[in-house]
C-alpha cells in the first residue's frame, strides 16, 4: 500500500478514477476508501502499538466482514488499558458508582494525554518517513480522543469529509476477536497494481458488534425528546443488514455475549435512562419512540448518500427492526 501511496498525483487520480467508473461509486470516496485501508495497514503492522490495537465498529462490518454497504469514513481502534499503565483486570476491580465513575473519567483522561503525548508525534514521525505528499494530523478539538488524519487528497465531494478519524478509546472490549483482511475498492478491482493488495487486522468479531448495536437501540427506545444524534439511523440501517446475514443467527445462540455486552456498558458507560437491566431477551426494547421517528427518517434520508448498495425505504428498515425486537424477546428464538 506504501507504494500506491507514493505514486505520483496524477498515477493515483487515475487509479481512482478508472476504479470508480467501474464500480460506479465517487472518485472521492474510492480515495477516502484507499486512505483508510492504509492507516489500517500502518495501524496494525507498522504502528509501535499495533499488538496493543483491536479495530471495531461499523467500518469493520464493512471493510472486514461486507455486511453493509455503507460507506463508514472512521477507524474505531480499542486501545489496550495496559499501555496505560492498568493491569488486565485492574478495571474491573470492585467499586461503588461514585469510584468508577471516577476511575472511568481517569482511564478517558489517561487515554487523552497518551494519544497527544506519544500516539501522536509518533505518527506524525512515521508519517512523514512514509508519505512523500503533504498530509496533517492533529487532535480533534471536540473529541481528544480522536486523532484526524488529512490525507493527501485530489478529489473533493461535499458529501466525503477528506479526514480520516482514528477514534481511540481504552474503554472498550475486546472479547471475542478474529484476523480479517481489509482491501481497498482500488486493491479489489487492480490487485496486480499493489505490492500487497489486502491487510490482515485484529479485529472484534461481528456478532459483538450485532449486540452493541442492539443495546444501542435499546437505549435509544428510551429517549424521551427528539434531540437524537446526528447519523444514528446508521445503527438501524446496519442491524437491518445484519438481520439477512448468519451472524443474526450465531448472536442469537450466544445471549452470554449479549449479557458481556450489558455488564460492559452498565459498568463503563453508565446510565440510567438506558435501562440497561431490561436489555435481555424478553425485555428488550428496539423500537424507537414516536417522538423520535420524525428526526430519526429525516437523519436516515441524508445518510442514504453514504448507502453504496441498495438503499431500503426507511418504513422497511423500521418494520425489520420491530421484527428483530419480538425475535430477541423470544424465548424460542434465541
């Protein structure tokens, strides 16, 4: 990929421009696609920290497994609690609401200093030694705990931000991962152009990521005001996905992992509106509330640009979610 990377600018603008004619997509993004692959590369091989480094999230359902077909720009990287100085089992250690309240604030605070202090200069070094175009890198200001990566772009389009976000957080689980490759869109439709055409990364399984997204739900079912976060329906759109794949089926028979996911949240990620002691089979809740539904469609109507495969009618994706609600609190389903 380090090759790829240093060709000149008019050798990638044609890569990506003959990529995207062919699978019909914005040459933007085939190159947003291209740099994400890359740092994932860098991340898991090149990286001081890559054995301390497990990738998560919904790029990992798309780049990793192609469950969805949704363009996802940002890396979700677990970082290892040992490298900040914790031992394996240290949070988890018994302690009343107040104390891990404030052990959490510390572990997140520790985890700001270590991205600015160390994680940082240490890319911008090897960046450097690696690139041999203009990039930068910095500290979200609203998120310390992301690293933003601009890469060195050619195309613009108002719907792809031309920043790779590395979201970096120690609070996270590991259990269970596996080895999956990445490829690029490039890599897939030109492997003979790259030296080393797909990357192999640690990354967390997908039924985890089916239960993760399934509490998120669960907690939004509860929301008591419209204010719902900017490109949530992303969650409803990819437990749509997942629904028509095995891995439904393989979390289905696995509610101990459900129960990890719930112990997981309830201790490192509080709160009490979420209901967390209902998010079980029987009592779970997936369906969002009336007063959501408007902002919830209009959120899934701006996102569907980002939906690269077919796009489902928002009523469809509700009407599989009500499903996936009355299965999981099936007791002869699950």
């Amino acid at each position: 990929m380090n090759h790829i990377a240093n060709l000149s600018r008019k050798e990638r603008e044609e890569l990506f421009i003959v990529t995207a004619r062919e699978i019909d997509l914005p040459e933007a993004m085939v190159e947003k696609d291209f740099w994400v692959c890359w740092t994932l590369n860098y991340l898991f091989h090149f990286c001081p920290w890559a054995r301390n480094l497990a990738f998560k999230g919904g790029t990992s359902l798309s780049k990793c497994f192609g469950l969805i077909e949704r363009f996802s720009e940002d890396i979700d990287i677990i970082l290892d609690w040992r490298i900040l100085g914790y031992t394996a089992d240290e949070p988890w250690a018994e302690r009343s609401r107040t104390k891990q309240d404030k052990f959490n604030k510390e572990a997140n605070a520790k985890t700001e200093v270590f991205l600015r202090e160390s994680f940082l200069p240490q890319l911008q070094d090897d960046f450097s030694r690696l690139l041999t175009d203009g990039f930068a890198l910095y500290i979200d200001d609203a998120d310390p705990q992301t690293v933003c990566f601009a890469y060195p772009r050619i195309f613009t389009e108002s719907a792809i931000v031309n920043v790779v976000r590395i979201e970096i957080g120690a609070l996270a689980a590991w259990t269970p991962t596996q080895k999956a490759n990445v490829t690029s869109y490039a890599a897939q439709r030109y492997p003979k152009v790259f030296e080393i055409p797909s990357t192999q990364i640690l990354t967390v399984a997908p039924e985890r990521t089916f239960w993760e997204k399934v509490t998120i739900l669960h907690k939004e079912a509860f929301r008591s005001k419209n204010n719902l976060p900017l490109r949530y329906s992303r969650h409803y759109y990819d437990l749509y996905c997942m629904d028509k794949s095995p891995v439904k089926e393989q979390a289905y028979t696995n509610l101990k992992l459900l129960e990890c996911v719930v112990r997981f949240k309830d201790r490192f990620y509080p709160a009490g509106s979420a209901h967390y002691e209902l998010a079980k089979s029987g009592t779970m809740r997936l369906v969002p509330p009336e007063v959501c539904l408007g902002v919830l469609k209009e959120d899934y109507e701006h996102m569907k640009n980002m939906i690269f495969g077919a796009q489902p009618e928002f009523d469809d994706v509700m009407d599989c979610i009500k499903r996936l609600e009355r299965e999981i609190n099936d007791e002869s389903t699950t």
